[in-house]
C-alpha cells in the first residue's frame, strides 16, 4: 500500500464484480437523485414572478446604466450579487464570491438560450471591476450598491444573492432567487470532489472514520490568507491593486 493509504482510511479492497455491485446498487440512488432535481426544476420553470422596475440603477463599464440595460438584449438574465468589502484590498474580499465566480468562464451555452449572465456588485464600479481584472474575469461587471434596496428587497443587503429576471418588452419580472448552498449552481470544483473517495474533506462531512476532514470555515476555499483562486493570478504576475484603501500586499508564498 501506499504512505497515503497508511496514514489515512481507505475504502476496503475487493474483486471487480463486487465493487460493479455496489456501484450499482448506488446507482440507483443517483438517478432517483438527478430525477428529484428535474422535477425541482420543472416546478421552479412553474413560480409566478413579480414586476421590478427595470429603470433601477446600476453602474457599468460605460457608466450609468439600467437594469433592463443588463439584459443585452436577451429575454432573460441571471445576476449575481456579488459580496465587497468597500475600501479592503485584494486579500480581504469574499472567498466565496470569489469561489462561486471563478467557475463562471464560457457564457455561450448560456446565450444561446437567450439569457445573459452578469456580476452585481454590491460596492463601488470602479474599485470591484479592478478586482475583475485581477481575476481575469469577462462577464459583465456592474455595480448595484446605490439600488440594493430595491433590487434585494426582502433579502439581506451585503449577502450574496443570485436572482433570475425575465424582460418582456421593457417590463422586467424577476422569476427566481436564491443563496446559501443554491450557490453551488455556479460551481463544479464541489460537483467534481463529490465523486471522489474522500469528497470536499470538509468537516461537517458524513465520511468514515480515517477520513481526511481537513477543511472548516474559511478556509475551504481560502489559502495562506487569500481566497484560493488569487494564487494562481498573482503566479501570472496580475496586480491585485484595487486602487482605493489599502494596497494588494505582495505573496510571501502559496500552498
């Protein structure tokens, strides 16, 4: 065996048929599963849906812009509302934002579906859209901070949101919103990790004894004080000045 598969639990070794056996019995479970979304999905395609002003302000590349503005045309949009810490620097802004938009990269598909997704932040146009930079993110990037209040109505200010519009003509509806753990729809790091032997290794797992449970908190998708991804841009020799506040620091090291 090897020096990982000592120190930590593994699963139990047995012959092809045997384990064929209990992936499929799995199996089973795994459709019923991926069957109970589909049917969540088509009751979702059936909530009604509330009128919000599509003249609500935001803050674009070109400045002053519209929600409807945010559409680009198409018949629907998905907005993500995403977190700011106003004034902080690189370091210091949401590891789960961050998280949750670095695996939102080909918007195609998306679009040929007539929907756009875009970014509204919930701080300042100018010092966000550097942190887009820094990131090397392409969608859309506006800032909502001066119309949170109607845009979020109901909902938490400062949290992150992802909510779903709809634009008939000029009249926009909003169809759907969600957070939490309904964030891990932009996600496929998870979605992949989940189908290995030792999952997330996060602590609030249901793993066998000997499991590595490593993560808790934060740092699930922060490391060496950082969110995660930053590394990567830092390694490419990206700046992580946000021009406002205190300046992006430069790495000692990454792990």
């Amino acid at each position: 065996m090897s020096t990982m598969s000592n120190e930590l639990g593994v699963p139990e070794a047995v012959d092809r048929n045997t384990f064929q056996s209990a992936l499929d019995a799995l199996r089973v479970r795994e459709k019923a599963h991926t069957s109970d979304g589909d049917a969540l999905a088509a009751a979702r395609r059936r909530l009604p849906m509330v009128e919000v002003d599509g003249a609500t302000r935001l803050i674009g590349e070109r400045g002053a812009a519209t929600l409807l503005d945010g559409f680009e045309g198409r018949r629907m949009l998905i907005a993500y509302y995403f977190m700011w810490h106003t004034g902080q620097p690189a370091p210091e802004q949401c590891e789960g934002c961050t998280w949750l938009t670095s695996q939102v990269r080909e918007l195609s598909y998306i679009h040929s579906r007539d929907v756009t997704y875009a970014v509204f932040c919930q701080g300042p146009y100018e010092e966000s859209a550097r942190y887009r930079d820094f990131m090397g993110w392409e969608m859309p990037w506006y800032s909502a901070q001066d119309s949170l209040d109607t845009l979020l109505v109901g909902r938490r200010v400062g949290l992150f949101h992802i909510v779903c519009y709809l634009r008939l003509g000029s009249n926009v509806y909003e169809t759907y919103w969600t957070t939490g753990r309904g964030g891990e729809a932009m996600d496929n790091s998870y979605d992949l990790l989940d189908l290995t032997v030792y999952g997330r290794q996060e602590m609030w797992e249901d793993s066998p004894t000997g499991w590595p449970q490593r993560f808790k908190g934060k740092q699930t998708i922060r490391t060496d004080g950082r969110p995660t991804a930053q590394w990567s841009r830092l390694k490419a020799g990206c700046s992580d000045d946000l021009g406002a506040g205190r300046r992006g620091t430069a790495p000692a090291s990454s792990s």
